[in-house]
C-alpha cells in the first residue's frame, strides 16, 4: 500500500498552473501464481478535475503460461464542455513460453479501447477493437523467426455520422548468426486495408555487429 498527495502554485505570475492531486496505490500478492495491482489518481487544477484508475492482473495458469490482464479509466471534467474527456482502455493477454527446450515464446492480447470527447452536442466517440499475436521460435542456436498478427476494427461517430475502418498486418522476421559479431536479418510483411485490394507490402533486410557485450549496432533498409 502506498499514498501520494501533491500541492503545486506558483509563487509569482500565473496561477492557471496551481493543482492538488492525491494517489492511492495497492499490491496484492496471494500466492506465488497471482498479482493483483491498483491504482487510483484524483487531481483539480484550475477549471478541471480528473481521474484515474489503472487495474492489473497477472495470473500464471502453469509452469508455460500466463494470463494477463489490465484495465485503464481516464475521466476529465472541465469547466468548458468542450474539454471534456472519457477514456477507457482494456486489455486481455496470453503468454506461453516453452519451459522445456525454451524455443517458443508466443504472446496473443486482445485490446478494446474507448475514447470519447466534446460536449454533449458535438461529442465524437471512437471504439476500436485490436487482436494482435506475436511468435518467436529458435530453430537453432543462430537462427531465430518471429511472426507477427495484428488486427484492428475502428468505429468513430460524431453528430449522428458513423465510420468504420479495418485493417491487418502479417509479417515475418528471420535473423541468422554470422559468427559472435554479427548477424543479418530479413523482413517481410502485409498491410490490408477495408478490402483485400486495399494492400501493401514491405521487405527489408538488416545487417548487424556487436560492438561489446549488450552493446549491438544494426542497419536496414526496407523496400515497400
């Protein structure tokens, strides 16, 4: 458990920068497999109040894999309407190592987040929607591939007109060992719009060199 609490004014000039806020914070371990965290922000300043929530959740199911959870809630009233803000952000996520031969990593999150602003007469809102999959494996000690999925679906509205947009992203890396200093890389990947005739695509390589240990400089270029 911890607590917070800040005063700020100015001792000469402007007083538009004053502010208190106070904080409540809490970690919450139950056994070795949970973690619960919470935080929770309230702040005044001159013409708004605000507030924030932040939750987390850390879950191991097994010795391979981990649920993952966390939860974000803004809340900014203001004086003039037109500033007003709610946004509220939520993401779930899986994550699966390989604790045997410790080749694969794969983290998956799906993520949903809602913003909404403006007066009640000119609000827009926005919700989008997001999945997205991440894919390491070490085929060997020099060769490693990585994999990546995202798709995302957006809804905005504003004064009764309501758009949507969609897209997907694929893409794969290789990267091989060319001796202790250096290792070179290939890339390739998708981007799909609305329609499948909506598309990119993108390839590049890299060539990289370690200079020390945890130190690695690396140059690429990418032809889309």
């Amino acid at each position: 458990l911890n607590t917070g609490f800040e005063r700020i004014f100015s001792l000469d000039g402007s007083e538009e920068t004053e502010a208190t806020s106070a904080t409540l914070g809490l970690e919450y371990l139950p056994s070795s497999n949970w973690k619960t965290t919470g935080r929770f922000e309230v702040r005044n300043t001159r013409g708004t109040d605000s507030f924030l929530k932040t939750l987390g959740l850390a879950y191991k199911m097994s010795p391979s894999w981990t649920l993952l959870s966390r939860n974000v809630l803004s809340i900014t009233d203001a004086e003039n309407d037109q500033n007003d803000q709610t946004r509220n952000w939520m993401r779930l996520g899986l994550a699966y190592r390989d604790t045997n031969a410790n080749n694969w990593m794969l983290l998956t999150r799906y993520e949903i987040k809602y913003t909404e602003k403006g007066a009640e007469s000119q609000r827009t809102q926005q919700l989008v929607h997001l999945l997205s999959s991440h894919l390491h494996l070490q085929a060997s000690r020099s060769l490693m591939f990585s994999t990546r999925y995202a798709g995302k679906i957006v809804r905005d509205e504003f004064a009764g007109t309501i758009n949507r947009a969609k897209a997907h992203l694929a893409a794969l890396r290789a990267t091989k060992d060319l001796g202790k200093r250096f290792d070179v890389g290939l890339l390739g990947s998708m981007l799909v719009g609305d329609s499948f005739k909506s598309r990119s695509f993108a390839l590049g390589g890299e060539l990289g060199f370690r200079l020390t240990t945890n130190v690695w400089l690396s140059a690429g270029y990418n032809l889309s």
